[in-house]
C-alpha cells in the first residue's frame, strides 16, 4: 500500500538547494507558495503554489539539484520517492498527466531559451519557418531533408510569398532526393533511413516516438546555424511535446544513423497512461533526464571561450550517459564516443564560420583522438579535471568582474 510522507516547511526553509545530490525524492505542494530559482543560467525566480511540484527533475533523472526552491510561506508538502512514482501515478493518473505537461511546457520554455543563449537569437514561431529549414538543409545538401521541410511547407501554405520557390525547389529535389514519411501513415514502426527527416519545426503532427534502433538527432534552424540539442539512442522518447499540447514541432528530428521508431500517437498514448504505469514512468524519467541536460547546456551557453565549451559539452555527454569517473584511480579510463568534432561544435551551438577554428583548437589536445571518424577520450579523468579547473577559473573571473563593478572600477 502506497504511504507518502507530509513535511511541513517553515517560512524562508530551503526546500532544495542547486547542485547538492539529494534527489531522491520531490515534493507534491499542498498548502503555501514556494520561490524556485536557478543561480546560473539567468532564469528568472518562478513561484509555486498547491498542486505544483518541486524537485521532480532531479529525482526521476537520478542528477544534482538544478534550482534552488526555498518556502515563501509556511508549506505543506507531500514527499515522493522516486520508486514510489509508479504506484503513485497507476493510482492517480492525473498527477502523471500533470508531471508530464509540465515538463514539456517547461521543454518548450527552454528550447527556446537556449536558441536564445547559443545564438543570441530566437526563430520564428510560424510556419514559415518551415521554409528557411529547407533552405538551410538544401544550401547543407541534405536533400532528403530540405525535400521534406519544402513539402510540409507546401501543405501548410497553399498561398504564400514563397510558394513558387518552394515548388521548385522541390520539384528539382525530388529527382534525386527520398524522403520518407511525408505523410502519417497508421503503422505503428517505421523505418528511417540515416539523412532523412522525421518532422521538422514548425510542422503540425500529433506523434510521439520510441527508439527501437539507431539514432536521431534533435535540433533547429537559428539565424542560419544549426542549434543541436541532443543525439538520442536506443529507448529514447521524443516528440511528446506537440503529443500533448497540440502546437506545432519546436524542433527538428532528423535520423543520425538507421534507425526504427515506435510511433505513439494520441488513442495509445492514452491507454498507456491508464494501463501501462511502468511505460509513464520510463517517460517521466525520459523528460526528466531531457530537462535536466536543457538546465546543463544552458550554462554551457553562457561559457564563452569555444575550446572550454567543447570540452563542457563533451563532458556533458559522459554525465548524460552516467559514465562513471573513477576519481581515486591513477589508471587512464578511456572511452570511444559516438561524437564527431563537428556534432560536438553543432552541440555548443558554435557558428558555422567560427567551427573550423574551435575544432582545430578541439583537436590539438592531447587528450583525444579520433577513431573511425568518432571522438576518443584517452582519459575521462583528465576531462573531468580540466573542465573542473576552467570552471573555477571561470568564477574567479566572474566574482573579480562583479566585485569591480561594484565599487565603481568598471
């Protein structure tokens, strides 16, 4: 029988503190308002009140704490554990619908924030945008790509300023292009062959996906560069977001390699959620892991050097993929990634003009290799260290700018 802890949480009480490994459980607010902040990042504070949660990223992703929540108010909470979620949920399908909303509510927020703090720059929000992603694809000579962007274009605008355009550049690409997919079909798997676009931004569609094999890439067209927010591999989820809110794609889904999908669309994602507890559950911890590593790139964004964010980002993969560090062995740990250089600098959101620099600089450390076209890390301890370094580097230059400015040197 589910039993679930009450805590009461007295007024100016630290509910969750930013970075500390604590997240074995989150809080279901009852009574009171909660004050949410991320420290880095430039998020603004968010409050919370009864029926919102507090820490449900970190505990279902298993990281560190990613804000800090302290009470406004006198607060009464309802604590969850993370192995209690699943008999939770199948008892109270709403909670589930809700956790899960949120998070793609929060997803959509982030995108967008992050286009913002790579790029300096958001996108348009309309489906014109669908025009310029087949642009960009055609100008990169991804035809499979920029062929299906075109087409989506097309049956979303009858009559627009660049329907002719569109047409043939369609039309010329269709000689020698095959994308796949250009219309839903009922099949419940489907194949993607590597190159070809699964949606892109800016479309309409009601889908979700499983990997069952491959990779996909998920990402989007900003001022002309591509912004690359995750390589999901097999068991990864995607597309939830315009599943459950009805918007158009906020990014783009493009296969990295071969791969098959589980398609969801909205009848069985519904009987999921009121049969199967375990499969909302591996969702949950899915999205969570998803948010948590938008939280994680978004301080990426705001390192400046290119050399210290490829090697943020880098080590930003093993924490995703929860490589284990062995820091008290004086033995090498190497690993065989599944990045090249040029995803690593997609992944920083680096400008096209500014990556052969940044990857050159990449590659003259003596710490990695590259094997079969792939990066190979010698020594993820040596990784781990400089990035550790660079960062404190990083905030002692911070705390003597701010200390400068506040007394008038700047």
């Amino acid at each position: 029988m589910l039993q679930l802890q009450v805590i009461n949480f007295r007024k100016g009480s630290y509910i969750v503190v930013e970075g500390k490994e604590d997240s074995a459980n989150f809080y279901i607010i009852q009574q009171g308002t909660v004050r949410s902040q991320k420290v880095y990042g430039g998020m603004p504070p968010v409050n919370y009140g009864p029926g919102d949660f507090v820490g449900v990223v970190p505990c279902m992703s298993g990281h560190a704490q990613i804000e800090t929540a302290v009470a406004v108010t006198d607060v009464v909470a309802i604590s969850v554990r993370k192995e209690q979620y699943p008999e939770l949920i199948s008892q109270n399908t709403p909670v589930a619908l809700k956790i899960i909303k949120t998070f793609s509510n929060r997803m959509r927020v982030m995108n967008e924030m992050l286009s913002k703090a790579t790029l300096k720059s958001t996108t348009r929000d309309d489906y014109e945008q669908l025009f310029y992603v087949g642009q960009f694809y055609e100008k990169a000579r991804m035809n499979n790509v920029a062929a299906f962007a075109y087409y989506q274009y097309l049956k979303t605008h009858p009559t627009s300023e660049n329907l002719e355009i569109a047409k043939q550049r369609f039309v010329a690409l269709k000689q020698t292009a095959h994308p796949v997919f250009l219309e839903s079909t009922p099949d419940l798997t489907r194949a993607y062959p590597k190159n070809t676009m699964i949606f892109s931004e800016a479309q309409s569609g009601a889908d979700m996906f499983i990997i069952q094999q491959g990779e996909v890439t998920i990402s989007k067209i900003v001022d002309g560069n591509v912004v690359t927010f995750a390589i999901l591999g097999k068991g990864d989820m995607f597309g939830e977001m315009a599943l459950l809110e009805n918007k158009p794609r906020s990014a783009s889904a493009i296969a990295h390699s071969d791969c098959v999908l589980m398609v969801v669309n909205r009848s069985n994602f519904n009987q999921m959620v009121s049969t199967q507890p375990q499969m909302i559950a591996k969702l949950t911890t899915t999205l969570a892991d998803r948010l948590w590593s938008m939280y994680r790139n978004l301080d990426n964004a705001n390192i400046v050097d290119p050399l210290f964010k490829m090697l943020d980002m880098l080590l930003l993969q093993l924490e995703k993929q929860r490589k284990h560090i062995d820091f008290h062995s004086a033995l090498k740990q190497p690993y065989q990634t599944e990045y090249t250089p040029l995803d690593l600098a997609n992944m920083c959101g680096i400008p096209s003009e500014n990556q052969p620099l940044a990857i050159g600089k990449f590659m003259q450390e003596p710490n990695f290799q590259i094997q079969k076209e792939k990066i190979f890390i010698k020594d993820m301890l040596e990784l781990a260290k400089q990035v550790a370094f660079l960062k404190k580097q990083q905030a002692i230059s911070n705390s003597i700018n701010n200390s400068e400015k506040a007394t008038g040197v700047l």
